[in-house]
C-alpha cells in the first residue's frame, strides 16, 4: 500500500448511525396529473394509477423494513396531490405546523392534514402566510432550514420560528424546476447536506457553504431527476433509483443509498421526500 492509499484509507469515513424514524404517508390512491402547478406537471401525459400505487407502497415496506414506524393518513376525493405528504405541514416535537398552499387546487389538503394531526394528539397551528411544509421546511439537527422564493412565503418563516422555537435559516429559491426546498436540498443526517448549487441564489450558496462546509454538491443530471428529493435516517438513505451519480456520491461519504423506483409519481413533481412525512421527536 502507498503512503496516499493509506492517507486515503484514514481519511474515508466510518459507517454512519442510523436512527428510527416516525413517518405518516398517503396512499396515492386519486393521484392524476388533473392540472399544472410544477414545471414537472403535464397534463398530457396519463398517469398509470397502479403503477404508482405499486411504487409508493414499495417505499412504505422500505421503510417498514429498515424498522421504522409509518402511520397512515387517508387520502380524501378530489385532492389529487395529496400523496405528497410532506406538504400538508411541519411537526416537530409537540409543534405542528399545517400548511397553507399556494395554489386553490391544494388548499384543501390542508384541512385534510390538520383533521390527522388533531387525531394524532396535537393541536394544529396555520400561520398568516402562506407555508408548504417539510417541502419548504428540513431540520438539520437543531437548525431549520426554510425555502421560499416559489411556495412558501418569506414571512411565513418568522412565523413558524415563533411557534417551534427552532433557529431557521431562510434559503432563496431561483430554479422553478425547483420550487420546493426538498427538490434542491437532502438532509442526511444532523449535520450532513446534499443540496444541488443552481437551485439557490448567490446568497443562499453561501449561507450553505458557511453552514456546512462537507455537503454534498449534487450534478445536473442527478438533480434533474429529483435525485435530491430523499428521506435518509442516518446512515440508510432512501433515494430516487435513477440518481446513480449521487448514489455514489453518498457511498463515498459512507452512507447506504436504497434507490426507489418513483417515475410515476414524479409525474405530479414529487419522489421519496415528498411522499413522507417526518414527525420529528
């Protein structure tokens, strides 16, 4: 062995730590593409339902698999979207934050979602401004990272720092092909990101790289996929199967990428991350 490869061999990183998860998925069972609100969307191209069913529920044994808990919220008619769970709000602790949707065609997912957080045992706040929960909203440990420039609304963040008590670190949006924060940015784990550079402004760039000097930075071709958009517990990283790059990327880093087919429900703008809702401890 060369004095490098033994350089290199110290400086590789150990195994990461996974933890247990709580999530709360939706089935996607009236998910179509019936308008556009994402540059992803086109309602031209039908969606097959059995086919993505098929998918989500391969995401929910993954889970189940890699021992975590997965609570379920029933999908309601007419609401289309509503299997990208991530969006109906933010929890953390005894929080809950339900989202206010932008566009009139989600609105109502939000009652839907506060309807299951009450039955779940906490009492639901909406803010004033409009918030499109953990689409826009990621914890890095104890840190909140918050998007806006597309969905949620700047002033939403003040909001919701008053009523979590979390620090957050508010990230502009350029890139509609990425108009949540969960399409440009991974959290691996409390003080790991993956985020994909074109996405951010140049002021957003550097908060990140002042924040996180070892992130990740995600390619094109993987961020175009929405290879960003995954759901990791530490050390297993659950992820788009067709983001190859960045699954090696992550090998690298020491991390377990599990690719999931998501085609279909990237139909509608969403994969991993927008089909699961965290309930943070």
């Amino acid at each position: 062995m060369t004095i490098f490869e033994e350089v290199m061999q110290e400086a590789a990183p150990g195994p990461r730590t996974a933890t247990t998860r709580h999530y709360a998925m939706t089935s996607p069972e009236y998910f179509a593409v019936e308008y556009a609100i994402n540059p992803w969307m086109d309602t031209a191209t039908p969606v097959d339902p059995s086919r993505a069913l098929a998918q989500w529920d391969t995401l929910r044994r993954v889970y189940a698999d890699l021992g975590h808990t997965v609570d379920l919220i029933a999908p309601r008619t007419g609401l289309p979207d509503m299997v990208y769970a991530a969006n109906g709000g933010f929890l953390v602790g005894d929080s809950a934050v339900v989202a206010r949707f932008a566009y009139p065609q989600r609105a109502a997912e939000a009652g839907a979602y506060a309807d299951w957080m009450a039955a779940a045992g906490y009492c639901p706040v909406r803010t004033e401004h409009v918030n499109e929960g953990q689409g826009d909203l990621l914890l890095v440990g104890s840190k909140l990272l918050a998007g806006y420039g597309f969905r949620t609304d700047l002033r939403a963040h003040g909001e919701i720092a008053a009523i979590t008590g979390l620090e957050v670190t508010s990230l502009e949006l350029v890139d509609p092909r990425f108009y949540h924060l969960d399409t440009a940015l991974a959290v691996l784990d409390d003080s790991t990101i993956a985020y994909y550079p074109p996405a951010f402004s140049d002021a957003g760039r550097k908060q990140l790289a002042d924040l996180f000097g070892d992130a990740i930075e995600v390619g094109s071709a993987d961020a175009y996929v929405l290879g960003l958009n995954v759901v990791s517990d530490g050390r297993h990283v659950v992820m788009p199967a067709a983001a190859t790059g960045f699954a090696a990327q992550l090998r690298r880093a020491g991390f377990e990428p599990i690719g999931v087919d998501m085609s279909e429900l990237l139909k509608g703008g969403g994969s991993v991350k927008c089909c699961t809702l965290e309930l943070h401890p």
